[in-house]
C-alpha cells in the first residue's frame, strides 16, 4: 500500500520557497532532497514489505504479467539513477572496478517464465 502521510506537493504553498541548508556530506539539503528522501525511504519499505508478505506466503498476485513488469521496471529504474549518481561521485556502484577488465561490468536478466 502507498504511504504518504506527510508528503506535501513541490508546487503547493505549503512547501514554501526551497531553502539551503547545509548536508552532513557537505551538500545542501533543500525541499527536493528531502522530497527524494522520503521517495526512496517510502521504496525502501515497501521493498521490505513485500519481501517479508512474500517470505511468508505464496501470492497469485506474481503471476500477473502487469506485477511483474512494475517490479522490474521500478528496479530498474533506481539502478540505473544509482549508478549515475555513484558514479559521478566517483564511486561505481556497488562493487568496486575490477583491475583487469577496468571496470567493464555485464549485465545478465533472467526473463520471467511466460
């Protein structure tokens, strides 16, 4: 189920001018920082969510062409904006490059049973 108990539109009066303040990682923390914060920690428990209901029981709800489409689309979606925010941080991604192939990495997806 979607949460969003005190989420407040960009555009609404309520979220006021964007105001700066200084990030603990030395960047600034405005209203779009905290807006993608609360996006990603709202994924985040969700993810967990569905991974504890689907531990625990089978669901029919998998089987459907649409679940399994938004799953992997939305998962596709945060890694392709997580390696690009690592890696101009210059960090990439989860695991460090290898020093024999220099970083190149390949990507494998399994498809989902028809």
């Amino acid at each position: 189920m979607y949460k969003d108990e005190g989420m407040v539109s960009v555009n609404s009066p309520e979220a006021g001018a964007p105001h700066k303040k200084e990030h603990p990682h030395g960047g600034h923390a405005d209203g779009a920082h905290k807006m993608i914060m609360h996006q990603l920690t709202n994924a985040h428990q969700n993810a967990c969510e569905l991974l504890e209901h689907l531990s625990k029981c089978s669901t029919p709800h998998l089987e459907e062409e649409w679940v399994k489409k938004k799953i992997i689309l939305a998962t596709d979606y945060l890694d392709s904006v997580r390696d690009y925010i690592m890696s101009s941080h210059g960090k990439h991604g989860r695991d460090e490059p290898d020093p024999v192939t220099g970083g190149f990495m390949v990507m494998v997806e399994k498809r989902a049973p028809e």
